[in-house]
C-alpha cells in the first residue's frame, strides 16, 4: 500500500494532520461520530444530491503511521434501493469493501499549532478504492481543538474522478438500473475528521 511523503509544509490526509501533546509515544484515533465524508452525486445533468459514509475508521500511532478507512457498505443516500444498488454494483463491496488512505506523517510538523489555533495545509495523498492506488493533492484546515483533539476539515471539494478508480462500468449500470440519462463521472467529496487520544 502507497504511503505519501510530507514536505516541510506538507501535512496529512483525508486526511489529517496529527498534533500530539508530547513530542512521541502518542496514539490517536478518528472519532468516528463527530466526523463525516461526503460526496455529491449529478443525475441528468443538473441535479445534484449529497450522500455520505456513516462508518469511518482510522488512527495515528506514535511511529507517525497514519490510516483512514471509509467502509463502503456503509454509504448512505437516503434511498434504500440506491444504496444497496451502489454497493453491489459501484463499489462492490464484496471484493472492496473498504476505500484506504495511509501516510507516514512526523507530528513535528504540526506541533506548532496552540489550542484553538488552526493552519491551512497542502496534502499529497493517496487514495486506494476498487482496487486502484491514485494521487491526491487535498487543500486542509488544521484545528487544535480544546480536550485533547484535532479536527481536519477540507478547504474545498476534491473531484474524484469515476473512471481513475475503475468505477465507470459501475455508474453504468446504475444508469440502466434507475432509467436515468446520465450520471457525472466526476465526483465532489469534502470532509470533517476528528481525532481524539486514543
């Protein structure tokens, strides 16, 4: 699995840059209810709806390796149907069902933040869905929170593009399934993380 590597003015990933309190021997972990991912799916050229992940998973351990597992079972559209659609034709979730980001960060690098101060970031990442490893450069804000947490919140929607992840085939059928006329190929995605000690 792809790590991405940190520039001086380069933190983490979909997530995150990491503070810890102590220069070492830290571990963070993402609270998985005060964080969310979403993406914006366009139907028929100009409608657009917002769906999510419900599960998210990661940590931060004190030798800066650092993972964020969206679980793909767990999108939600507000459409029962379409949900399940998504997850057995889109993703396939019974041979993917877990989308990664991983990164090797030094918690150096963004111990310099005080409590309730925050930083803007540039963030070259990459993403692993349906079996494809691809790049991404992510625009973050970093907040050192109040009792002991981080939040890191994306400045702007990253596009992810269906067919770099071998998803065109998926939309397709999709397509064919809901009678629709088109489905964008192009996907925004924005997020709020939370990380907490673990």
């Amino acid at each position: 699995m792809n790590i991405f590597k940190l520039t001086k003015m380069t933190v983490v990933t979909v997530g995150l840059a990491i503070s810890s309190f102590s220069a070492h021997a830290i571990d963070w972990v993402i609270d998985g209810n005060d964080s969310q991912l979403n993406f914006v799916s366009i139907k028929k050229i100009n409608i657009a709806e917002i769906h999510e992940f419900k599960q998210l998973q990661g940590s931060y351990d004190s030798q800066g390796q650092f993972i964020l597992a969206i679980d793909l079972a767990s999108v939600d559209t507000h459409v029962p149907i379409r949900d399940e659609r998504m997850k057995d034709f889109l993703f396939e979730v019974s041979k993917f069902s877990t989308a990664t980001i991983t990164a090797t960060i030094d918690t150096d690098l963004v111990d310099a933040i005080a409590e309730g101060a925050s930083d803007r970031f540039t963030v070259q990442a990459n993403l692993d869905l349906h079996g494809v490893i691809k790049p991404l450069t992510l625009d973050v804000i970093v907040t050192r929170l109040v009792g002991a947490k981080l939040s890191v919140v994306s400045t702007q929607p990253i596009i992810i593009n269906a067919d770099d992840f071998a998803l065109a085939a998926g939309l397709n059928k999709l397509m064919e399934l809901a009678s629709l006329p088109s489905i964008s190929q192009a996907v925004p995605v924005s997020f709020y993380l939370t990380l907490k000690l673990k």
